[in-house]
C-alpha cells in the first residue's frame, strides 16, 4: 500500500460545505486545498494538477459541466478524476 499523500482539490461556494468536507478528508492524511469559488479551483489546477477534484456541481458563477469539459480536453478521466458533488435530491438529477 502507498504511503504517498494525494493532493486533493476541494470547491464549495458555501462556507459550510467546504468545512464538513475539509475535516472529512483530513482524516485521510491526504494534503487537501479548498476553493470557494470555480475560478480559484480552475486556476489552481492549471498550476498544480491534484489526485482528485471534488466540487459542487452548482457553483455560482460558472457552468461547472462546461468547465469540466474544458478540463477532460487536458486529462484523462484516470489522470485526473473529477467528483461532482449537488443537494438536489430529486430523481430527475440522478444518472
């Protein structure tokens, strides 16, 4: 098993969010960044491409499925896992 820290990218426009979701996986050992907007995340990995991305898929501001687009065109689903994270909790939102 890999001792190795993964860097891993977390965006959430609420403070909230972004809090459960940084203790949630500090607890990992992992080196985890937290965005609060899209555009700081977006850059980010234009610096430094993380191990993961996990971010809410309704960020004001940006249309996140464009932007993911935008990232598939640099990596690869396997160099760079992308998971989307919502509150709706409607059917209609499930794939």
């Amino acid at each position: 098993m890999s001792s190795r820290k993964h860097l891993i990218y977390v965006a959430d426009d609420h403070p909230l969010n972004r809090g459960v979701l940084f203790r949630q996986l500090s607890a990992t050992k992992n080196s985890i960044a937290v965005f609060e907007d899209a555009q700081s995340l977006f850059h980010a990995v234009q610096e430094k491409k993380p191990d993961l991305v996990i971010f809410d898929s309704e960020m004001q501001g940006k249309d996140m499925f464009a932007e993911i687009s935008l990232l598939r065109k640099q990596y690869s689903k396997t160099d760079l896992p992308i998971l989307m994270l919502t509150k709706k909790d409607s059917n209609e939102y499930l794939a």
